[in-house]
C-alpha cells in the first residue's frame, strides 16, 4: 500500500509539486487570517515584535517590520499560487500564458488593495515584478 501511494502520488514531481504548493498558499492564507482578527491577542505573541511602529509625524503611524513581514507572506503566497497553476497546466498538456499570469497578479493585487491600501498594492506589484522577473531570467538561461 506505501509503495503504491508512494509511486502513484508522491514519486512524480509534477503531482508532489502541486501537493507542496497548495499546502504552502494554505498556510500562508491561514498566517493572514491570524492578522485579521485582532481579538486573538497577537500583539501579545511570539509576533510582537511586528508592530513596531516608526511615527511620521504628520503623516501618522507606520509599522515596518509589519509591512514588510505582510509583503513576504503575500510573495510567497502569489509564487506558490502560480507554480500550482502551472503544474497544473503542464500536467493537463497546456502551457500558462501571459494573460493568465497578469490575471493572477491582478487578483492578488486588488485582494491587496482591499485588504490593506494602496501603498501596500503597489509594494506588492513591486515583489510580483521582481519574482516574474526572476522566473524569467532563471528560464532563459536554458
């Protein structure tokens, strides 16, 4: 029976791709969940640290650590989102256009927007571009 799942599910890289990928964007969804309810007392965790906050002066209150933390977590999320895609495109016979992948940062993006601000949307653009770009110049070197 191991031997069997082990051939059939875990030993192609296509399927254990997919199966690593999803449980990667599970993970980070759940992590961004944890910081939308307040309530759960996360200021008093092990994450405490995040919410330092650097004043602007007139311009308010900004928390570095927790913007940049909130970047990572979303780069990781939109990577593991579209290498999932992808895997499963390959492994169906198709191949991910350009559109597909302008439509998948387009979804994380206005998720950004709705979920944090502007700023925080064009950040997040910012680490798509340079993750598109690194996909990019890792397969042309092929």
């Amino acid at each position: 029976m191991a031997k069997y799942l082990y051939r059939n599910v875990w030993e192609p890289e296509e399927i254990r791709t997919i199966i690593m990928g999803t449980l990667v964007v599970s993970i980070c969804f759940l992590l961004e969940l944890l910081f939308l309810f307040p309530e759960l007392g996360i200021e008093k965790s092990f994450l405490a640290f995040l919410f330092w906050e650097l004043d602007l002066g007139g311009l308010g209150i900004f928390t570095p650590l927790l913007t940049i933390f909130h970047l990572i977590v979303w780069g990781i999320m939109f990577f593991s989102t579209l290498m999932v895609y992808t895997m499963i495109r390959e492994y169906t016979g198709g191949r991910t256009g350009l559109l597909e992948i302008a439509g998948i940062t387009l979804f994380f993006a206005v998720f950004c927007l709705i979920m944090f601000d502007e700023w925080f949307a064009l950040f997040f653009l910012g680490v798509a571009a340079l993750l598109l770009a690194y996909l990019y110049l890792s397969l042309a070197e092929r």
